[in-house]
C-alpha cells in the first residue's frame, strides 16, 4: 500500500485512479471540475483542496493532463507563496507524469525536478479510455531506469504494458512517433480498401489478404477502418466512440513540433495530418473516431 | 505428376520452375533468354523452341512474366499462322498467370481464354525471390473458386499461402492494394524511426516500442528499414538485394492506374511514390531495396 | 484562301472552324456526332463522309479529339483498304493536331507522318472555349520551325499567341507542364485565401496584396477562386462553366504519364490531382470549375 | 524630420535605418550586436545604451527582430524596476514592428500596446536585403487605418509599396499566406521545368511559354529557379544569396502555426514545407537561395 498523489480525474485519469484503489492504495486526488472530485471521493479517494496537497506526504505523484501548458502551469507556477508545486513535494516522492505532451516541455518540467533532488518519469499511455477503464493501459516511460523500476508497481496497477524509451522526455518522443506511424498506416489502410473496393474486391477478404502479407499493420489487425468487416470496431458503429479525429490531429501537431526542433522532414505524417483536417471539415468528423478517415476516400460509408 | 508448361524463367520464374520440378512435376519451359532455358534443362525440364510449344498437351500453363505487355504479347499476339498461345492451348489446361501486372489486362486476356473455353487464373505473387526460392511465395488468385482448386496443388509447391481475392483480375487488385499500403507503412515507419533518432531515441528502442504498439506494422515486424536494428535484413547489408526501389515504383504505378481507372483518390500512395522517385534521384538508389527509403529521411545510414 | 480538312468539331473543334470558315478559308469538315456536322454545314463548311475525306486535296490537315486513343484511332488505323489517313492525305499537306495528349502519342504520330513524307506540328491550345470562339487561343506547338511557319497564317485565324515549344511533341510537353503548373498554383491560392480568411482577412483584401507580391500567380490575376473577389470568374457564379475538375484531373494524368517516362518526382502535382480527386468526391464537383478547389478549404464557399 | 527610436540592426534593420538617416530623421538605435551599432554611429545614428533608452522622446518607435520571442521579450518582458518598454513609450507614440512573426504573438503585444493607450502597427516586409538597401520593400501593414498614416511617411522611406491587410495581427496573416504561396509556386515551377527538361524541353523555352500562359507566376517572372533562364538570380550564381531556404522553413513554420490556430488544412503548403526539409537534407542547402529547390528534382543543376 502506497501514498500516491493524483491530479487530472478525466475520461483517462478517472479510471486510471479507480484501479489504484482497487488495488489498496491510499490516493489523494484532485481536479478543477467538482464532479470529477465526487466521483473520486465516493470510490475511496480522499480529496484534496488543491493540487499541492495532493502531493503533500506523497510517495508517488501521477498527473494526467490534457497538454503541456497544463503540466507546465501544474509544475512550475509559484503559488501566492512563491512556491511551485515541485517545492512541495517531498525528495523521496517518485513524480510520474502521464500526460502526452511535447517533448520539450516534459523535459523543462523533469529538469526543474532533477534540480530540486526528486525523481521524474514522463509516461504518456496508449490504449484509450477503454484500456484505462480495464488497466490494460501501455506505459511509454522516459526517466531513469531505477526510478521506472521505482515506478513499476504503480504503473501495473493501471497497465499491462510497460515500455522504457530512454532518458527523460524519450515517453513522449516514442508515443509521438507510434501515433504518427499509427495516423498513416490507418490512413493507408483506408486508401487501399477504398482503392479495392473501387475496383470490385471485398473489403472483408482484401482485409484478411493483406493481414496476412506484407501490408499486415495494426489497423487490419484489430481496428478496421471499412465498416461491416470487423465486429466492436468504431467503424461498426458509425465511428462513434473510440480516438477521436481532433485527439489525431494534437498528436499529430506534436509530432510537427518534434520534427521542428529538429529539422526532420516528416512529408507522410504531414499529409495524414492535413488529410485529417479535410476530413473534419468536409465530413465534421472532429468528435468521430480517427477511422473515419475512410470516409474521406469513400464518401458513402 | 503432371504436365505443365512454364514461360518466364527469371528471377522468380527460374526458382519456380525448379520446385516444381523437385516435387516431381514434368516441366515444359521457355523463354527467350538462352542461359535461362540451359539453366532449366540443366535441371530436369524440357526445353521448348517456342512459347506455343510449351503448351501443347499441358495441363497446367504457368507464366511470369515482367509486365502488362509481356503478358499481352504472350497470350494475345498471333503467330505466322494467324493463331494466338490461346489458340494453341488444350481447353482442359488450366492457365495460370503469375505476373503482376494490370488489372485491365489481367481481365483482358482471362476473357479472351474464357471466350476460349479456356480456365484461367491471374495468381499475382508476394515473397519476393527467396519466397521463390524456397516455395514460400503467398499466392493472391482471381478467378473461379473452382478452377483455383484445381490449380492449387501445383501453386502449393511454389507457394505456403493461397488466398482467393475474388474474380478475375481480383488477384492483380488485391496485389496493388498490398503493394501500395506497404510503400505506406515502409516509408511511415522509415520517417517515424528518422524523427525518433533525432529526438534522441534508439532505433531498436522505438522499433520494439513501436512494433508491439498501435504503430505495428510488417515493416518493423520481418523488414526494419533502421540499419543494425535486426539481422538479415537489407537494411544490415547496405540495402543490396530484396525488393528494389525501381520494381516498387513500378507497382506502385499499378496502383496509380487503379485509380485513373475508378477516379479515386490516393494521396498517401502517390506521395509514397514520389518520395521514391526522389529517393531514387538523390541517392542513386533504384537497384537498392526499397526499405532503402530510411536514406531520404536519415542521409548518413 | 486555303483548302483545309478538319476533323472533330466539339466544344473546342467547332468555334475553331467558325473561325476558319470567317477568314474566308474553304473548309471540309467530318465529326462523327451529326449534329456537329449539321452545324458546320451551315456555317458554310463542306461536310465529307468520313475523316479521310476531308483529307483529299487539302493544303492544312486539322485534327481536335479528346484524347490519345482517339488521335492514334484517327491517323493510325487501316481502313478497309487497308490505308491509314495518313497514306490518303496529300504529301504537301501541313498536319496540325491540336489535340492534347500524351507526348509519347503525339511522337509516334508525327513519325510516322514523317514515314510519308508529310510534314505534321503537334499544337495543343489553352484558353478554353472563350478563347476558342474569340480567335484568342494559345498555340503551343512542337515540330519544325520551317513547318510551324508555313501553318503560322492558319493558326492565327483561331488564335492570338503562338509558342513554339521545340521538336515533335514538345508541344504536348510544354502544355502538360504548363497545366501542371496551373493546377498547384491554383490549388495553392484556394489554400493561401483559405488560411487568410480563417484568420480574420477580407478575401479581396488578401488576393490584392499577394498578387502583387512574391505570391502573384495567374490564378490571382485573372481567375480568382474566391466568390465575390473577382467578377465574371467562374468563382462568382456557383463555379459553372469554365475548365473544369474532370478535365483538370486528365492533364494531371498526362503529367503522371510524362514523370513516369522519364522517372521524374512531381509530389506536387500529384498531391493537387489527388486533391482534385477527393473535390471531386466529397463535393460531386467533376463538371464544375477547376476553380472549385476553393470548396475542399473551405467548404461553404 | 523625425524622432525615431528603432531597435535591430541586422541585415534587414541596418539598411532600412540607413534609409531613414538619409531622409534626415533622427534616429535613436540599440542593437545587442557591437559591430552594427557602431555601423549606425557612422551612418549617424545617436545610440543608445539599451532599447528602452531609444524609445525615450520617440515619436515613432521601430523594431525588426527575428522571431516571436524575441519581439514579445522585447515589448512585454519587465526590466529590473517591472517596467517593460511599452511603459517606457511615450503616447504618443506610434509603434511600428517590421518583424515577421506569428499573428498570434503580433496581437498580444498590439493589445499590450493599446491598454496603454499606444498606437501599434504589425508591418512585416517583403523584398529581402536588396530591397531593404535600395528602400523598395513592401510593408504589409496590420492596425487601425489611421494610425497607418501617421506612420506611412516614415515607411515610404523605407519602402515603395504599402498595403493594409487589416486590423491587427494581419499584417503578419497576409505575409504568412503570401509567403507560403510563394514557397508553393516556386516548388512547382521548379517542379515543372524539371518534368519539361527531361522530357526534351529547353528551361529557357519553357519558362517562356508558362510565363506568358495560365502558368505564370512570380517565380517565372523574376525569380527562375533553373540555371541559365535569367541573368541576376541566384539559380544562375550557385543559388547564393537571396532568400534562404532556412528562413522559408520558418516563414511555413508560421504558416503551419496559423493554420494550427484555426484548425485549417494547408497540405500543399506543408508539402512544401518538408520538401524544403528533404532538400535541405539531401543537399546541405539550408544556407541556400530557396530557388534552389530545383537541385531536389534536378540533381545535377
């Protein structure tokens, strides 16, 4: 049983607090939103006036935050005291950030704890609100490797997978990496269903041909794009649910923040990214599930 | 044992035709290039003075040839006598054309041997010639189930999968689409490794991370374009053999005439293939395999 | 006073030949749609009962047809005696094709034209149908010197520029590298109005500052693609009319046809004919202005 | 004659203060560079010994600096007594940033600018370091319409077009699109030339025929990417000097940001973009005229 910390209680951080509860530990949460806050304290949470007292006595501290202005407004605002929170909480304390943010600033916010003597983890997630609901959550950790061995139990408690992408920020760099990949292969896969069906094949058998040769990738695996062919997909139910367009097109603009502060040229990911816009405006896809790029390629969908 | 004709005795025919002969079929082989057909002799087949030749008394007529021309001058074209291959081959024998080539002649010479009386399948391969070499190639057939059946004992000795895209020309369609979504995913993968590298991560690092995330793909499975990241690959031998740059240009030019042909959109595929094109240009690189593409992204693997 | 031939009497083709028959030339015209031909008969053209005849006799040969298959159809097919047109046509005729289609098929005409003797200039138009009725089409033209200034005189009947682009098929070439050009410009205006205009710029305002600017284009000249900027645009009226998307995405093709004889990258271009495609799709725009590449941006234009 | 504050000296600031000596105002420079606040002592500038001390009597306040963060430290950022410059202006004065920056940033100093009750224009420019030293630049000019002219007299000195994009902030939109329309022609021009001379065509010939055509643009005008076509730019002395390829990674940095901010999808100026990245990688051409993109298509040039 550990005394964790925890702020950010939305549809990700919400559940992911709920299993560290159900695993025994004793958690301190805290979230603007009031609701939010009930919901935690009638699952067991005790709850905190502010997210500095959440951290207070602290032997792990996890926020999960929509962005980076987010955990940088978190971490390193002084208080009316002049404080930041990093000021608050204890040496001992291992802080694990799981939010998905920019590299950069996961690394600002590490340094600025490294500098205090406390130990920091970025671990942005993949698996959805679903994962985080069942603790099947993937951890892509960036930090020290002993402080992630630190880290480990917690982490298990909401995961099932757990990655060690390097030194501080490498979370951040890998998960915006595999969101790429995962942006142009899913945008891939549309075009070539699109592409096969145009031309008279059947999307459930070009799907089971191609999953099984060369052009095999995630999206043929477990999340068809083409609706009908896969059973408990978003594609199967209108595109509802699921990761949302706009979620896509964020990630995406991290990916082009990642490629600008180091020159790299990213044309693929640029297009997907631009494809994605054009989606959202010519079919309002923004609160659609990302496989709803196929509807872009085969209006009738 | 059976009989069967075979014309094509390349890289890939040449291997084919030698399983066949391993597994104790009768082999009647042509083609124009003379050490090929000594290769073939050499081996066990008998040796044809023509095409048309090759196809007397066959059951089976096997071709694989390198593009929609070859294959419409072979089957279509009459000779001195005013007769086409078609003309000449038994109606009992089933045809069996191993090219990849358009679907608009794949269609094109099927009905001209159906108008024959004639069965025929298009049976596109995947595997490249190592697939050939050691009977491993993936089969992608169009055409009636039944005469597939037929056929499937002898493509089960050139090949470990057969899979049944649909009618004829179906085999071709779904071979494209493959092609194309692999000139995705590769390029993709290629451009998510550059960025992750300069962001300070290993590849073999992001390449595990990624291949067992929602980023998985065949790419990172079987094929890393990353050179040191996995053994026996051409990424680790300075991208010599496999499947070149120049032949993925070519399907992916398959893939463009798909859709001119159905007025559909394919951004991904035709920046794939321009990204190729230039690839091709600044690195000299057309007879390098085609996860060569890492170089545009990375300059100095 | 010239005896002319004239085959294809079509949107382009028809006021081309009024044009001709004003400046007093006597002209023999054939079209296989009857009404055309109703037309030009009683504009005072002859009518001929088939292409070859319209040939006979006369000094300039004039062909307009839609595509490549179309022009080989007319120049290369033996007829039931076993002539092509060019074996009937005079050998001190001056063959003028102002189709536009592919070099490779305006090449393989013009030679064997040159097989016989006659000499032939490749000269594709822009300025569409206004111009053609005006008499203020575009020439561009590949072929001799020698010969483009023997037909220089007929040529000025229907147009007001004539280039002369280099030997057989340059024509074609500088048209097709032309609208190429055409296409990304005007793709990249609708997206630079777009951006303007979504932050806070009055559209005008915009188009007035780029086109005298480093961003000055055709497209901002003479053919904006925002409604209301410009008046007797297509843009200003629903975007009827004009040049439109299916015909843009033909160029392309021939552009795509172009890079892939010579293996050259156009990521540009194919990223605009793909956006086309999708226009196309999303917003059924195929028959109307190619300036309706506004609508993909900004779709409540 | 004039009191004028003006702060940034490099190569652009340095000869547009020249300009306004020689028109016989008195200026007031700061620069952190030694060497160029000594070159504006010659010239006749009085200096001063930090940006706020230039800003002292002012009656026109004027900065070119090279990015966002730079302008907004040096307008909002307080000094050692919590006073930033925009307290220190007097106000009456008009304040004129030259600077080309995100919109975004030109708008949170203009609102810092007017709670004082200080008139503020954005006026970035075009026409690069000769037009800085000849005083041809263009300003396109962000703010309220008067207060435009009280400040156009003192950019006449400086420039020979002026446009009003706006309210504030547009003027930095209108550069933005502007220059990415430019960056989208000009990668299309050279695209095109290349495509033409591999197909046979003279660059010279070529560009001709586009420029007098619906082809036409700027780049065509010139600015001719392709060695040879035109005396005087940089593609025909190495593509040195000029408009570095850096500077238009930034300016379509910017692009990308505005479109960010208004969820817009630019795909062919973000394919631009990365074929800028692809050319500055392959070719080490980041300190290169940004015609220079021929070199991606045309390797050899």
């Amino acid at each position: 049983m550990a005394r964790i910390g925890f702020v950010g209680l939305g549809n990700m951080g919400g559940p992911m607090l709920l299993n560290l509860l159900k695993a025994g530990h004793q958690v301190s949460a805290f979230d603007l939103v009031e609701s939010a806050l009930a919901r935690a304290k009638q699952a067991g949470a005790s709850v905190a006036e502010s997210a500095a007292n959440t951290a207070k006595d602290a032997e792990f501290f996890i926020s999960m935050l929509p962005a980076s202005r987010h955990v940088e407004g978190l971490y390193l605002t002084p208080d009316a005291e002049g404080k930041t929170l990093l000021d608050r909480v204890p040496k001992s304390t291992v802080v694990i950030d799981c939010s998905t943010i920019s590299p950069q600033s996961a690394r600002k916010v590490a340094e600025a704890a490294h500098a205090r003597g406390i130990a920091m983890l970025d671990a942005p997630v993949s698996g959805g609100t679903a994962g985080a609901e069942k603790g099947t959550l993937t951890f892509i950790v960036g930090g020290d490797a002993n402080v992630l061995e630190r880290g480990r139990p917690i982490l298990e408690k909401m995961g099932a997978n757990i990655f060690h992408a390097g030194a501080q920020g490498a979370g951040q760099v890998a998960k915006i990496c595999n969101n790429m990949l995962l942006a142009i292969h899913m945008t891939g896969t549309a075009e070539a269903l699109a592409l096969g069906v145009a031309n008279g094949l059947d999307p459930g058998v070009l799907s089971e041909i191609m999953k099984r040769s060369s052009g095999g990738n995630w999206s043929l695996n477990v999340y068809n794009p083409y609706p009908g062919v896969m059973d408990g997909v978003p594609a199967s139910r209108g595109y509802s649910g699921g990761f949302l367009v706009d979620l896509m097109i964020k990630d995406l603009g991290l990916a082009m923040d990642a490629a600008d502060g180091t020159d790299m040229a990213i044309p693929m990911g640029a297009l997907a990214r631009n494809l994605y816009r054009l989606l959202k405006k010519q079919e309002n896809a923004g609160a659609l599930d990302f496989s709803s790029i196929q509807k872009l390629y085969t209006k009738d969908v």
